[in-house]
C-alpha cells in the first residue's frame, strides 16, 4: 500500500493527471476543500458498502479489514504528495519521467500486494464484487469500470471547471501501462511465487 500510494503521488506530480483508480477523488481534491488522500479515503468506504450490498452473505467478513487497508492507503497518499512537493516538472520529458517511473513502482507494489491473495483493496474488491454479480470475467469487468471511472472523472472535471483537469495522457498511460509492468515483474523476477509460496505455509500452520 506504501510503495502503490507513493506511486500515485508520483504520477500525479507529473502533471498529466492520475492513475485511472484515482482520477475521480482526484478531480473531487481540486474542486472540495479535502486532500486528495480524504477524497480516496471516501470513494473506497463506498466501494466496500457496495461489496457488502453486492455480495450479501458472500462477504466475508475478514474483508472488512479493507477498512484498515483503505485508511493506510488513503494516508500515505497525502504524505507522498507531501514528501514530493518539491517536485515541480516544467518540461515535457520530465513530466513524461514522473509519470513513466510511477508507473512502473505502481506495477511493483501491486505483484508485492496481490501475490499473498490474502486481502482485497477495495478498488479490487468491488470489481471483483462486480463480475461474480454480474458472471464476467474480472478482466473484462476491471477495464470496464477503470473506464467508466476516467469518464466520470472527464465529466466531473468539465462540470467543475468548464476545461479537463486531473486526468490526462498521464492517466492514459497509467491504463495501458501498468499491467504491462505487472507482466513484466512477474516474468522476470521469483519474488512473487516465493510471497505466494510464504502465504501458502502460513496458511496451513493456521
């Protein structure tokens, strides 16, 4: 949750908007007098009401640690734009490296995250809600409801402020970029089977 919150930071200090997940509380931070890390904090309480009401007795009630998950995330968010605050990119290529280097951090922290399959975040979680609920396959339901959240973000933004703020080639890039990453990790590096192997163990010694 660190290592993916600092990400966040790090691609919206690009200045080309956030990663898709993020663009709606983003654009809400701009335009409310609330940190970009409360506006997450928010957005993903919702998410996890909506599992509850999704999955009825399917929930199970160890997921409601999402909640602890959701208040780490959200927090460290603010604290990375924070501790980032000196970065100000003026120039094209940088704002591009700001966004790229998110990316790939982001692509790490989320094999580290998912590789124990032991809790859903909730921005994970209610997709996964979603495609049991309506029987389709989650990647299919993932790049549905990351797009209908850069759309509403696209509205939110115009409504606000009449021009496009908060999502940009940066959230673009996030989309199609990061699974990429994910692969990549996954390919090329143990690490991952050797989290799954740990929490495999831990598991069965319960």
């Amino acid at each position: 949750m660190v290592i993916n919150s600092f990400a966040i930071a790090l691609i919206t200090k690009g200045d080309m908007g956030t990663s898709q997940i993020s663009s709606v509380p983003y654009v809400l931070s701009l335009r409310f007098p609330l940190s970009f890390g409360m506006m997450t904090f928010i957005m993903n309480m919702v998410f996890i009401a909506l599992q509850v009401a999704l999955l009825r007795r399917d929930f199970h009630p160890v997921q409601l640690l999402q909640i602890l998950v959701n208040v780490l995330f959200s927090a460290m968010i603010d604290v990375g734009m924070s501790l980032l605050s000196f970065l100000t990119p003026t120039t094209l290529w940088q704002r591009l490296l700001c966004v790229a280097a998110g990316c790939c951090i982001m692509g790490f922290g989320i094999v580290i995250e998912v590789s124990p399959n032991v809790l859903m975040v909730p921005g994970e979680g209610i997709v996964r809600a979603l495609s049991i609920v309506m029987h389709a396959k989650y990647g299919t339901t993932k790049i549905v409801f990351d797009i209908t959240l850069i759309a509403i973000a696209v509205v939110l933004s115009f409504a606000f402020f009449g021009t496009l703020r908060g999502v940009g080639l940066g959230t673009v890039i996030s989309a199609l970029c990061v699974g990429s990453v994910i692969n990549g990790v996954n390919r090329v590096f143990a690490f991952p089977e050797r989290i799954r192997s740990l929490a495999l163990v831990t598991d069965r010694n319960r």
